[in-house]
C-alpha cells in the first residue's frame, strides 16, 4: 500500500514537473515578447526622437534666419527714416547716386560657371544684327557650359523672350562702368557688325556710352585684368580720321585673345590709320555661318516676285527709293507677266522702315507693290527671301543673304554713309560673280534701267554652299580654342 502511494506520488511529481516545465515556458515565451515589444519601442521611440530633434533644429534655424532677416529690415527701415529725413530719397538725389555707372551693373548674379559678356548692335531690332546674334548663340550655348549675358541697346519694345537662358544688361553709361564689367566677366565677345566707328568714339546717345567706345575701352580693361576679349567678323569705316581712335587701337588690337575682319578693305582702312593689323584674321561674316542656310526652303509660288530692301533711318532717300519702285515697275509690266514687288523692312526701331516703306507703297499708286510684315528670325526672312525671283538690296545682310540664297542680286551701296562703302563692295567682290552694284550718289534713271536689265535677265545660281562650310567651319574651331 505504502510502495503504490509512493509510486502515486512519483508519478504526480512528474506530471507537477511537466506541468512547471510548460508553465516554465509559456512564462519565458511571455518575457521574450515582452522583451521583443520593448525594443521595438525602444527603436521607434528613438526613431521619433530623431525626427522631433531634426525639425525642432530646421525650426531652430528658420527662427535664427527670421531674427536675423528681422534685424536687418529694422536697420533697414532706421536708413529709411535718416534718408527721409535728410531728403536724400528725392529724385534728384537717387539720379545722382547712380550718375557714374549703369545701376544693373550693382545687380549681376555671380556664378560658378565662366561668365561670357556678348557685345554688338543688339536690342535696336537691327535685322541684321539680330541674324548675328542668332547665330552666335546657336553655336555657343549648346556646346559651352556658361553664363551667358548679351549686352543690348535701349529699347523698350524689344523682345528677350525668344532666347532662354539668356541674361541681358544695357549699354555702359560711364567710363566706370567698364572697370565693373572686366572685373565680373571672364570673356567679352564682339559679334560681329561695323563697330570700328571712328566718328562714333567718344560719343554718348542719350545716357549710355556710343558701342565703338565700348568696343575699345571695354577691350583694353578685359585685356588690363587678364580677361579673354574675341573681336568677330567686325569691319570698319572706310577712313579712320580720328587720331586718339586709332592709338586706342593700336594699343588693344595686337593684345586681343582673338580678332577677325570680315572684309579686306576694313583691313586696309586701318592699315592707312597706322594700326597694327598683323594679328587680325579674315572671317566671313557670321550669318554665313547660321545653318539655316544649308537646306533653305523652295520658292513657294509661281508669280514673279522682286524684293527690295532700303535703309530707311539715314537721311531722307525717299525719292532714290520710289524712283527705284518705279523704274522697276515699267520693266515688271513689259514682261507681260504676273509680278509682285515686295519692300522687306529690316530695322523696326520705332517701326522705322514699317512706317516708311508704306508711305514709298502709297507713292507708287501700284497695286502690285506690297510691304511684308518685319521677321526678327532666321528661318524666316530666309523664307522671305527665297521666294524672291531677285532682289534690290541698299542692306549689308540683305545683299549677303541674297547671294548666299543663290537670287540674283542689285547692289545699292549708300555711299553716304562711312561703313557701307568697306562691306558693300567686298561683298560683291567676294561673293557674286556679276557684280551688279552701284554707289546711290550715282544712281539715275538709266542706271537703274541697266541694273534692272541684267538683274531680270540673270537667272537663279546655286548659292555659296562653300561658303557656308567654310564660315561653319572656321567658327567651331575658334570656339574650340579660344572659349571651351
């Protein structure tokens, strides 16, 4: 009896033990996910803490930023009333703090790239200069990381949304905007244009610094700082007379990093003056360059049309003009075909030619005379211009964009004018077989007759594709040595 009780006891001990055991390990299974669940509340907790500890340091630093933004606007404000005071906040005294320089110079952005400064007769909605621009711009901005500014004209109307990534500043307004200037930029490019104006130095239009005297003495500071300064496709007047001028040339033109003409007898202009020239290339003009040119558009009717070109902003060459419009008009008819003469503005500056050209419309009593609307781009006036038969240009870009197009051409060169002469006629030595041109001085009713003559009866030509691979090619390699 006492050995089964003790048996019984044994064996109720085991089942207690196991009993313990599992008990044991569902209390240890407990702890374990009580312990699980702490760390995970640890790790989240710390979590959270870091994230409050992150945005209390941006608060932290937004609430510094306010004081210190709060600060300044006190002090600010503490000028304000001392200026008010003093009257220094009339208009009189705000035009004399910024009597010695352009006050857009005070507002250039800095940058980590290299700053490049693009001088010419820009702004004024000069066609020809605008197709410069154009061009220099379609090969500079795609293929050179920069900041880019082109330096403009005054002129209200002008539209700067058609080049993006572009900054604009004006023309200089004093001498001392030059230093400010060569300081900021790392390179100044002057594309393009007759800028070597001797009669033009020195002077000021209204409040900014004339474009010849920017050219020079811009040049010499990029030049004083150990800046790169590239004159491009510029020519001259045909006599430089203006002896300061031309010391003042003497002295920048051999230190340039690069310098082209884009004509010879602008070469042999300075020459005469006693300038250096040794250094100086022989470019082509750059448009020629634009690639717009290399695959132009067709002629789009079958009427027989002869576009005209005038300068319109130089003295008064109405009668000139009109007597051109007519002479053209009694040739047109006796062809006894469909015809249309087009007068094409190029400088719309206070719609300058626009205005004229409809007033030489309205004289010639045709109507079969009409005024095109002004294009301000590439594609567009080489539209325009190739559904031109032929084409009477007193215009550089004109002249030069009708040959490239293959149209028979007139040459009108205003003789008149002191940087016509240079460029005119090393265009049609340079570029058109005929030679059809004539000086406006010379001009008469049988000299129009004869010009139109060999004009009509001149037929399309090929154009100058050498030419256009030739400037293409000559400009990608300056820009390969000079500016990357």
């Amino acid at each position: 009896m006492l050995y089964r009780k003790k048996k019984y006891i044994i064996a109720q001990n085991e089942m207690i033990i196991k009993d313990v055991e599992v008990l044991g390990s569902v209390v240890d299974s407990y702890y374990r996910s009580l312990n699980d669940a702490a760390a995970r509340n640890t790790t989240e907790t710390e979590s959270v803490q870091r994230t409050l500890d992150e945005k209390t340091a941006k608060i932290n630093e937004r609430l510094d930023a306010l004081e210190a933004r709060l600060t300044r606007m006190e002090k600010n404000l503490e000028d304000v009333r001392y200026f008010s005071e003093h009257g220094l906040l009339s208009t009189d005294a705000i035009r004399g703090k910024f009597a010695n320089y352009n006050p857009e110079l005070q507002l250039l952005s800095e940058s980590t790239k290299t700053k490049i400064l693009i001088c010419g007769f820009y702004g004024a909605d000069n066609l020809g200069d605008e197709l410069m621009l154009e061009t220099l711009l379609g090969y500079l901005t795609p293929s050179i990381d920069a900041s880019f500014t082109v330096m403009l004209a005054n002129n209200g109307e002008y539209n700067v949304f058609g080049k993006q990534g572009v900054h604009y500043i004006h023309y200089p307004q004093t001498k001392f905007d030059y230093d400010r200037l060569a300081s900021f930029y790392d390179v100044a490019i002057f594309g393009g244009g007759a800028l070597i104006n001797d009669v033009d130095y020195g002077v000021t239009h209204g409040n900014e610094m004339s474009l010849s005297t920017t050219l020079v003495e811009l040049s010499s500071k990029m030049i004083e700082n150990g800046k790169r300064c590239l004159w491009l496709g510029l020519s001259s007047n045909h006599d430089i007379t203006n002896k300061e001028f031309a010391d003042r040339l003497n002295s920048v033109i051999p230190c340039l990093t690069y310098v082209s003409f884009r004509d010879e007898n602008s070469v042999e202009s300075l020459k005469r003056a006693g300038v250096d020239v040794s250094n100086v290339a022989l470019d082509h003009d750059l448009i020629i360059a634009n690639k717009a040119l290399a695959d132009p558009p067709k002629k789009s009717d079958g009427r027989l049309n002869v576009g005209m070109i005038f300068i319109c902003n130089f003295g008064d060459l109405s009668e000139t003009e009109l007597a051109i419009i007519k002479s053209a008009e009694k040739k047109l008819k006796a062809t006894g075909k469909d015809y249309r003469i087009n007068l094409i503005p190029f400088y719309d500056y206070c719609k300058v030619d626009e205005k004229a050209l409809t007033r030489l419309a309205e004289a010639a009593e045709s109507k079969n005379v009409a005024v095109l609307p002004y294009v301000n781009s590439f594609d567009k006036i080489v539209k325009i211009i190739a559904d031109q038969d032929c084409v009477i240009s007193m215009r550089y870009h004109g002249a030069l964009l009708s040959l490239m197009l293959g149209k028979p051409l007139f040459s009108v060169v205003l003789d008149s004018h002191p940087h016509y002469r240079n460029k005119m006629s090393y265009l049609c030595k340079k570029y058109d077989g005929v030679g059809n041109t004539a000086d406006v001085s010379e001009l008469n009713e049988e000299t129009i007759g004869r010009a139109l003559d060999v004009l009509l009866a001149d037929g399309a030509k090929d154009g100058n594709a050498r030419f256009l691979a030739e400037a293409q090619e000559k400009l990608e390699k300056v820009i390969d040595k000079y500016l990357k």
